[in-house]
C-alpha cells in the first residue's frame, strides 16, 4: 500500500461507529500511514535489545518460533512515545468509543514467528485489566495478515453481560482468575455452530478496534504461523474509566499503577497513562 493510499485520520464513519456498538469490533482500513507501522517495527526491535520489566514469553516448549510481548515501554522506546502520544491512535479511540477524551492505558506488542506453534486462546481483555469502564483496543499488524493469522472474534459478545475467567496465555506465564463474577469460558471450538464468527484480510495500515469486553483469539492459535507477524495492541479507555483494583490475579499490574501515582477507585491520572486526545481539540 503507498503511503497516498492510508490518509491521516480524520473522523470515524457513522457506520464504522454503529458496526463497533453493534459488533464490538470494526475494521478501519487504511489509517495508519506508513510512518507509523514502520516505527512502530522499529521500536519492537529497539524493545527486543531493551527488555522492560513485563516482558514475557510465551513461547511453548519445542517451537521453532518465538511468541513474544512485552508493554508499557512507551516512554523508555522513543519510537513508541511518537505512537502514542503522535499518531491516530487516540482519536481513533475516542471516536469508537463515543467519548469526550480518550487515555492510552496500555501499549502491548506481540511478536508472533513463524513457526510459533501457540498464540492468544479465546479470550476477552476486561478481567486482565483494573479499571471500569468504557474501553478499546486497537489492534495493528505490522505485515498484511490473511483472515486465518489475524484474530478472529465472536459477534456482538461485548453485549453478553458476562465476565470470563481468563486462560493462560502459556505455559511459561501461569495466570488465575478467581470469583463469582467470572464464568467459566464455553468450548467455542467444539460448539462453533452457536457461534457467529468476524475475521478479515487485512493490509498494513488497517486495524481492528474491538470493546474490552468482545470475546477473540489468535485464529491460527493452534497450528504454526508460515510467516513472522508482529503487532501492536494500543488500549485506551474514556473519560468515565475509574481505576479499581481486580484481584489477585492482576495485583503486579495494579502495585505498578498505584507507585505511578494512581489512587484507586479514582478516575485515570498517571504519567504512564496519558490522555491523548479530547474531542473537538
Ligand atoms: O496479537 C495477538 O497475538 C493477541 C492480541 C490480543 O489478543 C489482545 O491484544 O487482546
């Protein structure tokens, strides 16, 4: 795609907007010019030489290709600071969310090589995560991705009213999820006849923007990828998003936010979580 073909973003379609209500996930095509994949590449890379302190890898026992991700690097990686606080990401978000502000509350990449053998299991992002709240992600590949290496999601479960105990992202990473709230995941593969299934073809400067709350996976989770695919996942949440302390499960992440300044049960307002855009500015 050249670089006249993915205009800067201006404002989301009525349609785009009433697809993600509706659906909980949208294709937005061509919005992310070429400067901002290519540094966004560049700052995978930088991050890779850099490690942060959430850096994981999820890669399974005996594959030949790396799973990897790491986040909230954006201030030590220049790179991803342009990202942030720079590109469409932000309006984009605030658009699909319908807000009057929108915060970039995490920036996440994967690392999926060719010959990875496992990637995301059917999920939602909610439970992982310490706030309430109206949230999005906008999901960026960095090379075209067909619909079988994208993510695949199932339609209109942000609407279900129910919170899914997480899995584990891998072996390497245990992770648990605990109380009433959470129900325990159906087995969407045995029972996909229930299901209405969203995927797509996408090029680079596409992304998909899905509710915190739509349910998703890796498509090709479980078979090996032919081609290495990197990623960005930017998350941000709307002015009325309040910081509230999940459970034990998340209290490295939440431990992090509350020595970054954030109070809990208070409204966002910490460093590491910018607001990036208001509406009308
Ligand atoms: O890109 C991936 O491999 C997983 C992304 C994902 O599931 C997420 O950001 O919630």
């Amino acid at each position: 795609m050249s670089e006249t073909a993915s205009p800067t973003f201006k404002s989301a379609e009525p349609a785009a907007v009433a697809q993600y209500r509706h659906d909980g996930v949208v294709c937005l095509r061509g919005v992310f010019e070429r400067r901002w994949t290519e540094l966004a590449l560049r700052g995978i890379q930088r991050n890779l030489e850099n490690p942060g302190p959430f850096f994981r890898d999820h890669t399974a026992t005996g594959s030949p290709g790396r799973y990897l991700f790491d986040f909230w690097t954006w201030r030590h990686i220049p790179e991803f600071s342009a990202l942030v606080l720079e590109s469409p990401a932000g309006a984009i978000a605030g658009e699909l969310l319908e807000a009057r502000e929108s915060t970039m509350i995490m920036d996440n990449w994967f690392l999926r090589e060719a010959g990875a053998t496992n990637g995301a299991p059917w999920h939602h992002d909610e439970p992982y995560f310490d706030f309430e709240g109206r949230m999005c992600v906008i999901w960026l590949p960095l090379e075209p991705v067909t619909r079988s290496e994208g993510l695949t999601f199932l339609r209109a479960s942000h609407r279900w009213g129910k919170l899914f105990a997480i899995p584990q992202f891998s072996e390497n990473v245990p992770f648990s999820c605990e109380g009433d709230a959470y129900s325990e995941l159906p087995d969407i593969d045995a029972h996909a006849d229930d299901y209405e299934f969203l995927s797509w073809d996408m090029d680079v400067g596409d992304c998909l923007v899905f509710d915190f709350r739509t349910v998703h996976s890796a498509t090709s989770k479980d078979r090996p990828l032919d081609r290495t695919i990197h990623r960005m996942s930017l998350r941000f949440a709307a002015e009325d998003t309040l910081f509230k302390p999940r459970g034990a499960w998340t209290k490295e992440i939440s431990d992090h936010l509350i020595a970054e300044g954030q109070q809990p049960g208070m409204a966002l307002d910490c460093d590491l979580m910018p607001r990036v855009w208001r509406a009308g500015a």
